[in-house]
C-alpha cells in the first residue's frame, strides 16, 4: 500500500518539476519536492536498498535547479527516472 502511495508521489513530483523546467512555473513547490526525494531516498537507503540512492542525487540536483544554472537535459533524465519510478511502483 506504502508503495503504491510513494508510487503516485513521485509521479506528481516528476510532472511538477517538468513543468518547473520547461515553463519556469511552480518554483515555490521545488524545495518541497526536493526534501521529499532526499527524505524518502535516504530512508530507503539506510534499510537496504542501495538504489534509493538516486533518489537522494535527484533530490539534491532538483534543489540544485532552484539556485544554479544546470543543463536542461539533466532535469530530462531526473524527470525520467523519478516518473518511471513511480509507474513500476504503481503496477
């Protein structure tokens, strides 16, 4: 159940920070989202699962958006990875 609603999460964080990235609209949710990645990867992290430490590097590079000038293409992949973790969570 916990999974599924983590699942549903990272979709709306991925398509929240696609819009973010493309349209420079809801900045203000981006620390929200940014805190929510690093909080959940590193508590997945410290149980075992060495995979959730992408989400705690997708985490820092969305806070990262916010204050530095990265490439587009890096907030593609982030975007990427958080949405298709989402999907295979929900199936």
């Amino acid at each position: 159940m916990w999974v599924k609603i983590l699942g549903l999460f990272d979709i709306i964080s991925a398509v929240l920070f696609w819009f973010f990235l493309f349209f420079g609209i809801l900045q203000f949710v981006m620390p929200i989202i940014a805190i929510y990645l690093l909080v959940k990867g590193t508590t997945f992290f410290i149980t075992g699962d060495k995979f959730s430490i992408l989400d705690v590097i997708s985490g820092g590079l969305i806070y990262s958006f916010i204050t530095f000038a990265i490439p587009k293409f890096i907030g593609v992949l982030v975007v990427l990875y958080v949405l298709q973790k989402g999907i295979l969570s929900l199936l």
